[in-house]
C-alpha cells in the first residue's frame, strides 16, 4: 500500500474489501438490506470522535430519521469537535428530520445553529424548556457564529426573553443559565449584572475594549468577592482566570506589593511550563510592569543630558537568574541591555525567551544576537528565536542560512510566533523570505510542511511559491483552512486547489476538497457549482469573493445554497451578505423568502422556498461533450446524490478518511465495481473541473473515490477553566 498508508491500513483494507464486495455482489448471501443497515448503524455507533470529525453532510443526507439521530447522539456523547461549515449543515439536516426537539441529546455547539431556538420560539411551550434549551446551548462555542451575525444576535435575544426580557439586571442565577452568551453583552450591563458575571466572562475567547474596560470597573468597585484592589490575595487573583490579564496599572498600583510579586510569578511559571499563552502572559507582564514603573520615585529616572544606557545595578544575569520567575520585575528593559551578557544569552537563549518578554525587551535581544552574530545568526539558534522573528526585516533574513523543514517549522509553524508579533504592520514579505530561503536550499514545500504550518500561514507565501507546490502534495494536505488570507492569496490558492483536484470523478468529492477554497473561485466557477446541486453551507457562502458574489443572479445563489437557503436569514447582516441583498429588489427578496427590507432587524420568515431546477450531480455539465445514457435522477434534498449511487449508504459509515488513506497509500485507482453501482456518474460520462485542460479529463467507470484529506485531529474542545 505504500509507505504513506500506515498502521491504519489493516483496518481500512478490511472495510474496503467488504465495500467493493458488496458493490460487485449486491445481492451476496451475508448482505441483505437489513444486515446492511445493522452494519451501518454499528459503524456509525462505535466511530471515535477523531473520526467522527471527518463529518460532511453530502453522505450523511442519506441517513435515515434513526440513524442521524444516531449520528448526533454520538457526536454529543464524544464530544467531537466540528467547524462552522459542519455544524451548519448538520442543523439543517435535523431540522429536516425533525430532530430539534432533542436538543438535550445534541452538543451545545449544534444547538447554537438552529434556525431559531425551539423550546424558545413557540408560545406553548413551557418556560422550563426554553430555559433548558439556553442552558445547553450557553455552553457551546459563539465563536463559531463569527459569519452569522444575524444568528448570534438572535441566539442571545431568544436567551434574555427567556428569562424575562432584555433590560433587567441579571442575577447570579440568570448568569448561571446564560453561560457564554454574556459575552456578547455590552459594557455597561457587565457592570450593572451581579458580580458573578466575571465567571461567565472567563469563558469569552475574545473581549472588546470596553468590556475590559468594565470589567475593570466592576473590580475597582470592591463588589466583586476580592473585594476593593487593596484587599486582594494571591488566591481571589488566581480564581480570576485569565481575567487578570486585562487588570489595568493603576489597579495593580493599589495592590499589595507582596500579593501583586506572589501573582506576577506564578503567572510567569504558568506561561513557562505552557499552561498560559505567550500573547496573554505578555498583556499581564507589560499592565503589571507598567504600574511598577509608576511607582518608582522619578529621582531614579536619568535626568536630561545624562546618557541614556544606566549601569548594571543589580548585578550581572546568569543562567540561574534566568529562572527565576520574578526575573522580569528585578531586570527592567534597560538592565537588561547592562547586565547581559553574550557567553549567557548565547547558553541561554531558550530559557530567556521563555519569559514573555514585552516588547522593548525583544528588541533588545534581537540587538544583542546582532553583535553576537554580525553575519548571520546559526541555523540551531534560529530555531529558538520564533518569538523575535517579525523583528527582522527582509534584507536580514536573506542573510540567514535555513536548510531543514524543522527550521521552518520552528519560525512559521508555532503559535509563538504569532501571540509575540510586536509589528502587527509587519508586511508578508518577511515569512515569505524564510520560505524563499529554505527554498533557495533546495527544500521542498511537502504536504506534512503545509499540515504543520496550516492554512492561514499560505497567506503568508508568494504567488509563485504557491505555485511551486505539486498538485499531489496539495492533495495530501487536505483540507486547509485559508479563510483569513487576503483575496489576492485566496484567488491563487483556489487555482492551486482546482489543478490539484481536477481528476477527482464525483461533483460531491469535488466539493468536498475544493470547498476550503472557494473563496478565491470566479464567477464562473461558482455558476457551474450551483448546477451541480452541491448545496453549499452558509459559513462557506460568507467567504466568497464579495465582488464575484456582487455578479451571481438570484437562481444562482438559491441553487448554490439548496438546502440551506434559509441560512441566508442567519447571516443577512454579513458584510457580504447584506452587500449582495441590498443589490436585490421586493420580488427577489421574497423569492428567498426574506422580508422586503433588507435593512429592517432580522426576524424569522416563512418556509424556505424549495430549490428550483435541481440539476444532474454530474459536475461542470456544460464544460462536457454530450454523452450518452442516462443522468441520474435527484435526491430527495438540494445536494443529494443521484439515486443510482446504491454504495453510498455503505460509503456513509466508512470514515472517509479511511477511503482517501487507501487511496494515496496505493497509489492508484480502487478496484472495480463490475455493475458500475458505485460510480458517481454513468460509466461513459467524465467529471472534470473546470478550465482543467492541462490535466485533461478522467474517464473510466471504477469505485475511486477523489484524492486524499487526511482530518486533523484536534481533539475534544477542554472544558472552559480558570
């Protein structure tokens, strides 16, 4: 099977060997309907949740009421982790199949994405319900609402009505039930709510100026449990979280000196040993610091005409003062400029910048390296520097000597890199240097160097060195993430992605591969897409090039979207979306099943209209010669298969992981299905994507599925803690 198949290719080729069975045999003795069924059910229900994260929706279409139901039970009980895209068709599939009404079976994730909340939308239904429904759907993720405006405003309305309406003051038990939707609240309900709406806030991945700045008030007030900033301890600090990090100066200024010491550092041991984040550890160091600066008396400061550089005043730094956690309080920027030397920095230069270090500190060690190596700093020491290297400028870089994919890693794969990022004007131009550097050294841009260094860091590369990467390679890397990339990256990347998995036979694999990328796809692209009845999810829909989306007519969007038309609702106030509505008259609007005023609040609609003219799933039909035999006929739902696909089902309960592994590990195509049942189009038909020509059309009728996506596994999402 090739090197590239692994430990997992005994399992994965014993589920193989019965799909193509069962495709070559479809009536064998040992497979019958309901044995087939069984077997689906069993597989779907002992799925681990790193497979289970590998979740799409085109197959799952197919599940019945029971198993889907099935399917979603055991995504809650596994806690799988699913993105955006995941989640929100996975919504509208339970709503098709009337599942919402299970909503305490379902992660709280999903429960954030439902049109609107059940238990809280219907005036016969009792209080307790609503109220069980906010509970659940609290502890999910609102971050995956960043493209849903719409469903994020009305998820936190639908909360707060619950409990009574909007403008009360909420109680410690009104916190309790409404989880992380606090953290949409507004900086003067923060500081109007009970003081436990500092527990809720701990959870809040991101927070606004002004709600730190209202936190902060609620701190200064003493209504808190710690009490006024003069009587806090080390242990009222800790229960805070990571809350303490936006603590401002002149609050630290009112604490005990030893309490603030005792906090300062443990709060530097945690960010050493990984268990607090460089760009939060940073925060705190340089808040706290700065109070302490404030409270030095101004005769210590260097009086005008005086030279700038003070004397070493606290002796020279050695290896032992370097752990030490209280280093950064009794070294300032500029004692440390005096007292270290280079024999230490260049023992020590790991341990120091483990500290996290503000940034006039950074920029003093970059100074020292300099002196140390005039030339160029040694490869073994760039891989220590990840913290400093959006310091350096591009002429420094090109001095630098990268031969391995570990130094690569080590500069642009590592999330240091990004929380220490002291220049956020610091153009592109310096990551694409180190990868220009390690290319200049005949290194290769491999499918594990795209994995480790993700998606956004492709934004970071030039158009010419996306355009070195080998299709096969791209394909090994999977799905990537390259939402945040600038459109002009997005646009390369989509062409990238499209030469890479141009052979791939079936419209749903298509979709399913080249789906991370469309955001840099052509309006042409995208007419043919919404042909191929591929029902594309709103999260992916939001991510489009706003200017081609600007272009696509009414039909095309509702036969884009299909199924999920109605997530238009959700999402009416995106940026893009709302750009596009506003273009659109009275008649159109309500083709969409939309009010007649895109400007007017959102507000639930009617049912959303049925799809109109569900094509053939065979994709880019109109780029193909005409063929003989039939097209398929059409699912039940926008972006259903064709009824001919009698595999599927089976295919369903494979993790499709597994199917790709096979794929890449061989090297070549599956075995053939004698009766063509899995053949995603007719046995004379062809799938290209478009403009494709240069890798010309793949023809055949074999069981291949299109090249491989290898799932990261990130494991379940940890409770939120302090």
């Amino acid at each position: 099977m090739g090197p590239r198949a692994g430990p997992r290719v005994s399992l994965g080729l014993l589920l193989f060997v019965w799909l193509t069975v069962y495709c070559s045999r479809p009536q064998a003795a040992g497979f019958s309907q309901e044995g087939l069924e069984a077997s689906r059910a069993n597989l779907w229900a002992n799925a681990n949740a790193s497979l289970l994260q590998g979740f799409w929706c085109q197959p799952a279409s197919q599940l019945s009421r029971d198993e889907l139901s099935a399917l979603i039970r055991r995504m809650a009980s596994q806690q799988v982790l699913l993105k955006a895209w995941q989640l929100c068709c996975l919504a509208n599939l339970a709503a098709l199949r009337g599942l919402q009404g299970d909503f305490l079976l379902h992660p709280p994730d999903l429960l954030l994405f439902y049109n609107s909340p059940p238990a809280c939308s219907l005036e016969q239904v009792r209080e307790a319900d609503c109220r069980a429904f906010t509970g659940r759907a609290a502890r999910g993720d609102t971050e995956l609402l960043a493209n849903l405006p719409d469903q994020r405003a009305a998820l936190q309305h639908a909360a707060l009505a619950c409990l009574g309406g909007p403008h009360r003051q909420l109680s410690a038990s009104d916190l309790l039930l409404l989880g992380v939707l606090v953290c949409d609240m507004d900086a003067s309900s923060i500081v109007a709510s009970d003081p436990q709406v500092l527990q809720n806030l701990q959870r809040c991945p991101q927070l606004t100026p002004a709600q730190q700045a209202a936190i902060n008030t609620l701190l200064a007030s003493g209504r808190t449990v710690l009490g006024p900033p003069v009587s806090w301890n080390p242990a009222g600090l800790q229960a805070l979280g990571p809350l303490a990090t936006y603590i401002s100066p002149s609050l630290w200024a009112q604490v005990q000196e030893a309490v603030g010491l005792d906090f300062f550092g443990s709060m530097v041991a945690a960010c050493r040993a990984g268990q607090l984040s460089q760009r939060d550890a940073r925060r705190f160091v340089t808040s706290f610091l700065e109070a302490e600066t404030k409270a030095k008396s101004m005769s210590s400061r260097p009086k005008r005409g005086t030279a700038t550089v003070r004397p070493c005043i606290h002796g020279n730094i050695t290896a032992a003062t370097l752990r030490d956690d209280l280093f950064l309080v009794r070294y300032d920027c500029s004692q440390l400029e005096s007292c270290l030397g280079s024999q230490v920095l260049k023992a020590n230069l790991d341990p120091l910048l483990q500290h996290p270090l503000p940034a006039e500190c950074q920029r003093v060690i970059k100074a020292k390296l300099a002196q140390i190596y005039p030339s160029s700093v040694p490869e073994e020491q760039l891989r220590l520097i990840t913290s400093l290297v959006y310091l350096y400028t591009h002429a420094e870089i090109s001095l630098w000597n990268i031969t391995s994919r570990d130094t690569v890693m080590a500069l642009l794969a590592s999330d240091v890199a990004l929380e220490n990022q002291t220049e956020p004007h610091q153009p592109l131009s310096c990551p694409q240097a180190i990868l220009q550097k390690f290319l200049d050294h005949k290194g290769k841009i491999t499918s594990a160097l795209l994995v480790a260094i993700g998606g956004s860091r492709l934004c970071w590369m030039s158009p010419q060195q996306i355009q070195a990467i080998r299709p096969s390679e791209f394909r090994l890397a999977g799905a990537l993430d390259v939402s945040s990339c600038p459109q002009s990256r997005k646009d390369v990347l989509y062409s990238k992605a499209r030469e890479a998995f141009s052979s791939t036979r079936s419209s749903a694999a298509y979709y399913h591969f080249i789906r991370p990328y469309l955001g840099g796809a052509p309006l042409e692209d995208l007419q043919h897409l919404a042909e191929a009845n591929v029902s594309m999810d709103i999260h992916t829909f939001t991510n489009l090039n706003p200017h081609v989306l600007q272009s696509l007519s009414v039909d095309h969007v509702t036969m884009l979207l299909g199924q999920n038309v109605g997530d238009l609702q959700k999402a009416r106030s995106h940026p893009t979306v709302s750009s596009w509505l506003r273009s659109l008259n009275r008649l159109a609007l309500g083709k969409l099943g939309l009010d007649t005023d895109p400007a007017s609040p959102a507000s639930p609609t009617g049912p959303v209209p049925s799809t109109p003219g569900t094509r053939d799933t065979t994709l880019w039909a109109s780029h193909l010669a005409a063929t003989s035999g039939g097209s398929g006929n059409d699912g039940p739902y926008s972006g259903s298969p064709p009824a001919h696909l009698r595999c599927l089902p089976l295919a369903v309960a494979l993790p499709s992981s597994l199917l790709w592994l096979l794929y890449w590990g061989s090297l070549g195509p599956f075995g053939d299905c004698s009766q063509g049942a899995c053949t995603a189009a007719s046995e004379d038909s062809t799938m290209l994507a478009p403009h494709a020509g240069k890798s010309g059309p793949v023809g055949g009728a074999g069981c291949q599925p299109g090249p491989g996506h290898r799932p990261q596994v990130q494991g379940t999402r940890p409770s939120p803690t302090s």
